[in-house]
C-alpha cells in the first residue's frame, strides 16, 4: 500500500484531533506492552555526538537533540523498560520532512532481541493509522544492508572496506561521493567514507526504489556504521525503518562497553573535525554510568512521531500536522 496521496489544507480543530488520536493510540500501545511512560530534561549537559546532527547550544548545556542519553541513564538505574515522547531539536534541519523542533518517540525494552522492537515499530505505526481512520500498512519486510547496496547499485561490498577501498569501488561504479576530507585516523577515514557513500547510495538509489513498497526494515549494517549499537557476527545490530520510502526510525541492541562506545565517540569526534564542525564534548556522565552502573541488555528506537503522522493523515509535509500557526498566520493576526 502506498501512503502518498493528495492532500488538503487541515484546520487547526482537524490538526489537535489528529494529534490527540495519535498520542492516544501510542501511548495505549505502549503502555499496554507493559513499558513505563517517562518524560526527561528538555535542555541536556550532553549529547551524544553523531557525525551530522546539530544541536542548539542552551548554556550551559544544549537542547536535546534526542532523550536517549537521559534514558539510558535511567536503565542504568533499574528503571526497566520505558518510553517517552519527547520535544527535541537540531540546528538547521528545515524542510518537507525536517524541522528544528520535532516529536521523537524513543522506547527501551529490556532484554529482548532487536526484532522485537523492530516488531513494536510495526505495530505503533498500524496504531496510529487506525486511529486516524487510515488502513494500516499492509506489509513490513526486512532486506539486509549489503543486500540492497549490491542489487539496487551493483556494487558488491563485504562491510569490513577501509575508506580508500569503499571510494575506490564507489567511483568503479560511478557514485560520486564529493570532497572527502583527509584524516590520519584510519577509524575516522572509514566513517567518512560510508557516511559518504550512504548519502550517495539513499538519495540515488534506495529512497527511490522504497517508495510504494509499505514498511520496510533495513537491517545489517556494516561495523563502521555502528554508531551506538553491538556488533554481532560482523554485522551492526542496528536497523533504520522506512515507510513508503521515507525514513521513520532507527534502532539499535543497545552497545554496552563503556571503552568501545568512548572509541566511538572519539571516531565521531574526528569525523566532524575534518569537515570543521562545531568541537562537541564527550558525554562523560553517561560513559561514567556504563563503568559505574553499567546498562542492562536492552534493545531500543528513536521514531519521528510527525512523520508518521504526516504519513497515517496523508499529509505532504510536516507543516500540514503542526500544531504551531505559521509565520504569515501570525503576522496576519498582527496587522488586524
């Protein structure tokens, strides 16, 4: 079932109905499954540093660009499973399907396999478009990383390629990966590298062939793309969801190690220094409740709330389910 459809303006009654509905049927869902609802600081000390994502400085800290330190900080108390809907921001993202300040459902359950949440992801998604009065979609798939980089690219990777190897066998193929910038640190080199390909690789050739095709679970990820997940047999323990063709969520079986998740940070670090991105700090309080408390196995997801309702109303974009009056509505009402 495709999601994409014509749509009309919504009145502001029709917009709170349909947030209303929405955060009803989450939170019932998730509730029901027996996770705790929580509700974290807006303005965070600390964020967790990821190569693209922007935060907003809020001395003396910064506002949340996600919950999940914060989160994870309470399982490392005993707080079980939970979850949360959360405002968060990140500097510059404007756009369809973008905006500085959002909905991020986040959810943690404990130990349990990442399918599970990838199975939650599923039926949070029919939730709300039953309670918007919508079908559902009608059905989710799971396709490996790799799998889908050789089929839609024809571009055969292991996962394990340093970052001369992946560019070398990007440009074979005539994938442009644009300016790379050099690095001493083999680590950094390799995240620049994929971080470069995946941007490439989703614009040119998954988003397109996602689109129309229901729910699908992209999972498999190769180890440079870890980013706060395990690596199990080679592989991430990390999926991204996408619904007809647009990225809803990303989830991961949570990483555990205090010095490899440090490792990962620094390697972030690195990568954002050679684009010259704004220096972030290293989340020492959260690294310091892995070594002192440690976090329990666990497998979780961060989901875009206003995207998937924008999908389950048939909305165009983001601007058509906010609830926050645009900037002509307002400068309308000050002229009268």
């Amino acid at each position: 079932m495709s999601t994409s459809s014509a749509s009309t303006s919504k009145s502001a009654a029709e917009r709170v109905e349909l947030w209303d509905r929405a955060l009803w049927a989450v939170r019932s869902h998730l509730r029901g499954s027996g996770l705790r609802e929580v509700s974290t600081a807006v303005r965070a000390p600390e964020v967790a540093l990821e190569p693209f994502i922007e935060p907003i400085a809020a001395p003396p800290g910064f506002l949340a660009t996600s919950p999940e330190l914060a989160m994870k900080r309470l399982l490392c108390r005993g707080s079980g499973s939970v979850f949360q809907v959360s405002h968060v921001f990140r500097q510059a993202e404007i756009g369809r399907l973008h905006a500085e300040e959002f909905h991020l459902l986040e959810w943690y359950r404990v130990g349990v396999a990442v399918e599970v949440i990838q199975a939650d992801v599923e039926a949070v998604s029919g939730a709300v478009f039953e309670a918007v009065g919508r079908s559902p979609p009608c059905r989710w798939e799971r396709r490996g990383f790799l799998d889908l980089v050789e089929e839609l690219a024809r571009v055969s990777l292991r996962g394990d390629e340093d970052g001369q190897e992946l560019l070398a066998l990007s440009a074979a193929r005539g994938l442009d990966l644009g300016s790379i910038p050099a690095t001493g640190d083999p680590e950094v080199r390799s995240l620049v590298a994929w971080s470069a390909f995946v941007s490439e690789w989703s614009d040119r050739y998954l988003d397109p062939h996602l689109i129309g095709r229901g729910g699908v679970h992209v999972v498999d990820f190769p180890p440079a793309l870890a980013a706060l997940s395990e690596i199990v047999g080679g592989r991430a323990a990390r999926f991204e969801s996408y619904l007809d063709g647009i990225e809803l969520a990303n989830g991961y079986r949570e990483l555990r190690d205090p010095a490899i998740q440090r490792r990962r940070f620094e390697v972030v670090a690195g990568l954002r220094a050679a684009y010259g991105l704004r220096v972030l700090p290293i989340p020492e309080d959260f690294l310091a409740d892995l070594v002192a408390l440690g976090l329990p196995a666990c497998a979780g997801v961060a989901l875009g709330l206003d995207r998937l309702l924008m999908l389950a109303s048939s909305a165009g974009s983001l601007d058509e389910i906010s609830l926050t009056p645009s900037s002509a509505v307002r400068r309308e009402g000050a002229l009268r």
